[in-house]
C-alpha cells in the first residue's frame, strides 16, 4: 500500500509545469508593479506598466490583442484579453477591492474559448496585496467533466 502511495506522488510531482519560466516572470513582474503603485491605480495603468515590465524582461508581449471566438465554424464575436505573453498565455487584469465570483467565472469562459492553454488573472485592487490566480484549460475530456460546472476547481 505504501509503494502505490509512493508511486502514485511521483506520478503526480512529474506532470510538468506549464510555461514555468513565463509564469514566474509573469508574477515576479506583478509583484514589482503592486511593490510601486499598491492599490492605488486604475487598471489602465496597470496594464501599460505591466506591458513595460514583461518586455523589460525579455517576453514578447502585447496589449489588447483582439482573439476571434468561434461557434459551428462561424466567427461569433471577439474577445480582447488585457495582455498576451509570447503568443501562449493571457492576461487579465483587474483593479477592484475583490474579486466578484463572476469575474472568476468570466476569466475561465474567456481562457476556455480561446486557443490558449494558461491565463492569469491579476487584481492589483487587493487591499492586502496583488492577486495573481494562474489557471491552466486542457482540452481534455476528464478536464471538461471535472471543471465543467465549477470553473475555479484548476
């Protein structure tokens, strides 16, 4: 019984991490930018700066980017992402107190319809510090049925 619990942890600590190098920049640049401005900004201003922090180091980003959304083969519209990092994550950025539980289900939809496979979602509003929550969609059937009704469980 120990060895399948052994076994089944290493499994598990071998996936790998996704954009690991992105992502640590992606949050080392967050932290500089609420390290300056804290709280007290508007979301514009984030993203401009957030847009120099990610260039300064070294990643290709660009702002509002707009990304097609498809239905049965049809362009049905277009999302807009606050910032995409090397062509293969999304940023959304926020400015607000806390986040609602639909800003969260919002940030999943839009990283769910798009062609990416990880996203962060940043609030510099946090009256306790900025809010980096890092989501990664597969798609995946066991993915889809596990994340289906409950896009905050990734």
């Amino acid at each position: 019984m120990t060895q399948n619990v052994q076994n089944n942890t290493q499994n598990k600590s071998q996936k790998p991490f996704l954009f690991k190098e992105e992502s640590y920049l992606i949050r080392g640049a967050c932290f500089s930018l609420y390290k300056k401005f804290r709280n007290t900004q508007k979301e514009s201003v984030y993203q401009k700066s957030l847009l120099l922090e990610l260039t300064n180091k070294g990643l290709a980003a660009v702002r509002e980017k707009q990304l097609p959304i498809y239905h049965l083969g049809e362009k049905v519209g277009v999302y807009t992402p606050d910032l995409i990092v090397n062509d293969s994550i999304i940023i959304e950025l926020k400015a607000k107190p806390f986040l609602h539980k639909e800003d969260l289900q919002q940030f999943w939809y839009y990283l769910k319809n798009s062609e990416f496979s990880l996203g962060f979602l940043v609030n510099f509003g946090e009256p306790n510090g900025v809010k980096i929550i890092r989501r990664v969609y597969t798609n995946t059937q066991n993915m889809r049925n596990s994340t289906r009704n409950n896009p905050e469980s990734v």
